[in-house]
C-alpha cells in the first residue's frame, strides 16, 4: 500500500471585497465598490464573523464539484 502526503498551500486571498450597490455610482463598474479588506475588517472578530458566513457557501460548491457535471 502506497502513502501519500498531501501538503496544503494557502491561495492566494483576495485584497479587496466588492461591495455591491443597488444604485449606479459614477466611476464604478456596475454599482460595485472595491474596499480594501484591511479597512472593510478592521478586527480579527470582524474578519472570523464574515469568513464562518462563508462557510455554508464553500461547503455546498465543493458538494457540486463531487458531482459528475459539477
């Protein structure tokens, strides 16, 4: 039997969220407003809150991909 270690390597994180707004602003792609992470998460409170809420999306598109055609 043949063992295999699998190392992980962080990606590469996004520098900024976009912020999507209903109205169109002048100077911005599609009412999207790009802010700086450091600035939209000033605590690492803010920053753990908003990564937990992404969790049940990251779950379900790793199911997707499990399944043929995913």
């Amino acid at each position: 039997m043949a063992v295999t270690t699998i190392k992980i390597r962080p990606f590469r994180y996004s520098n900024f969220v976009h912020l999507a707004i209903d109205e169109k602003i002048p100077g911005q792609a599609q009412g999207e407003v790009a802010l700086d992470v450091g600035d939209a998460f000033p605590t690492d409170e803010a920053a753990a809150e908003f990564w937990d809420e992404l969790k049940e999306g990251w779950i379900m598109h790793c199911r997707q991909r499990r399944t043929p055609n995913g």
